[in-house]
C-alpha cells in the first residue's frame, strides 16, 4: 500500500502547525474554568457535535462529501480506529486537567507529537538528519527539568490525584499518536475535512450516552461563552492540525507543536494577570524556565534548522 507524501509547501505547513500549537496552549485554560460548572463527558460531546454540524454544513456547500464511497474495508476500520483514538484522547486528557494544573497537562501531552515523531519515521520512512535528531534530544531533556521542577517540593495536596491525572494525560498522549499517523495515511483517499467530519459524527454518537445535555441549560453566560470558545477551538485547531500534516512531514509538525507549554504558560500568566480567581498562577522556578527554554530550543532545531538544511 502506497504511503501519504507531504506536499513540500512547507511554509504553509509552518504556519499551520503555529496557529495549531496557539490553539492548544488556550484551550485547558478555558477547560479547566469550563469545568467548574460541566462534566468532562457533556463538554467533550458538545464539543465534538457543534464541530460535527458546522463541518457537515461547510462540506456539504462545497459538495464535499463524495469521497466516502470509494473508501474499502481496510480504510472504514483506519477511519474507526482514527474515530475512536480521538475520542479517547479528549476524554482522557478532560480528565487529567480536572487533578492537574494546564501547564503540567500540557507539559505532559507533548508525549503525543513525540511519539507522533517517531511514528513518522518508523511508518512513513521519515528521516532526520544530525540537527533534528539533536533537536528531539533536547527536547526530552527540557521536559524532564521542567517536570522535575515541578515535582521538586514533593507531590502537591491531593498528590494521589495528581498522579492520577498525570497519567491519563501520558495515556491520552499515546492514543493521540496513534491517531494522528491513522490520519495521515487516510489522507490517500480523503479530504482532511472529510475525516474530521466522520470522526466528529462518530464521536457525537459515541459520547451521547455519557452526557448529559441538561446540564448546558445551567451554565451562566460566562461558562456558555467559554464552552463555545472550547468547540470553536476544536474546528480550528484540528483543521490546521490536519492541513498540516497535508504539506509538512509529521516529524516536523511534531516538533514544533512542543512549543505549546511555553505559549500555555504565557496563556496562564495573562488570565491570573486579569481574573485573579479564574485559575490559580503557574510556579515555575529557574529550572523550569530552563527546561521551558531548552523545548522551544530544541523545536527549533528539529523543525525550522532542519528544514534549512533540506532546502539550502
């Protein structure tokens, strides 16, 4: 079976991956304030049905959804599984953020693009040269000093639950891996919006009997405008995400998807900064900031220096 190959319009690739890296670092800020007043399972439904219908909407108006009827056995079960791994990444990282803080969760999910990495060059014959390979190296190392900075005064009140959390994260980590490589190779056959679609329908139906959407009549004003911002988040970051993919190589949008907790520490920052009783303040000591910086280092390195030597 033939492989999916990046288009080569690596700039737009870039600027993709950058707007998708944004997104991400909002987004368990307004989770984590979402779910003062919403269960995990009722936001991540609604989430993935509001995604459903403007995608269905938009498709449709460009006569989009044709390209379901060529799709073989072999491709409807790469779609299930692609389905199904998203699911369970939303739900278990939902899950994770409710016993740890948005920079930690964060800090944690940069597992997923890097295994995402090395998915892509196991599967799809990826290659990295001496730069990118030092640049993986050092982003490792800036997120095990920053973790351990984190951790350096001892597990926080409510420690089991920290650990809990954290692990979800790891777990929602892998199986987001796992979907972005299934993902990758459907774009042989499909559009990248037409996946979303089948993958946000699937995941409304799914999630429908775990939600409860009389809660939504609940909300104040405030957690409507922050619930609607998190599925608007979903339409912008996984469409970019997706496009991304289309004319980078995954190894190289991994890479600077690992900028995230630096953008989400700044997100953190601002809304304390403005709303001090929104969501409690990051602490982040000289070694963290360390790591921080050793990440975005390393990003560079493996994305951007790479890239120049590619095409120099």
């Amino acid at each position: 079976m033939s492989m999916h190959q990046a288009s080569g319009r690596w700039k737009l690739g870039l600027l993709l991956a950058l707007v998708t890296a944004a997104c991400w670092a909002t987004l368990p800020v307004a989770l984590k304030i979402t779910l003062e007043q919403l269960d995990p399972y009722t936001l991540t439904w609604f989430r993935f049905l509001l995604a459903a219908g403007v995608m269905l909407a938009w498709l449709a108006a460009r006569r989009g959804l044709g390209g379901f009827g060529g799709l073989d056995r072999r491709r409807w079960w790469l779609l299930a599984v692609a389905g199904l791994c998203l699911i369970g990444n939303y739900v278990l990282y939902l899950l994770g953020v409710q016993y740890t803080s948005p920079a930690n969760a964060q800090l944690l999910i940069q597992l997923a693009p890097l295994l995402m990495a090395l998915g892509g060059i196991v599967v799809f014959g990826e290659r990295f040269n001496g730069w990118q390979w030092t640049g993986l190296v050092v982003i490792v190392a800036g997120l095990g000093l920053y973790f351990r900075d984190q951790l350096g005064g001892g597990l926080p009140p409510g420690g089991q639950g920290y650990l809990l959390g954290s692990a979800l994260v790891v777990l929602a980590a892998v199986v987001w891996a796992v979907y972005a490589l299934v993902q990758k190779q459907l774009l042989l056959r499909l559009s990248s919006p037409a996946i979303l679609l089948a993958i946000y329908v699937m995941a409304s139906l799914v999630l429908l009997p775990l939600a409860s959407p009389a809660a939504l009549l609940k909300l104040d004003g405030l957690h409507w405008g922050l619930l609607l911002y998190c599925a608007v988040n979903t339409l912008v970051a996984y469409g970019a995400f997706a496009e991304a993919l289309a004319h980078w190589e995954a190894s190289r949008v991994s890479a600077i998807l690992a900028t995230t907790p630096l953008l989400c520490l700044g997100a953190v920052g601002l809304v304390h900064s403005i709303w001090p009783t929104a969501i409690a303040p990051e602490t982040v000591g000289m070694a963290g900031w360390v790591g921080a910086g050793l990440v975005v280092l390393g990003s560079s390195l493996a994305s951007l220096m790479g890239q120049r030597r590619r095409t120099g």
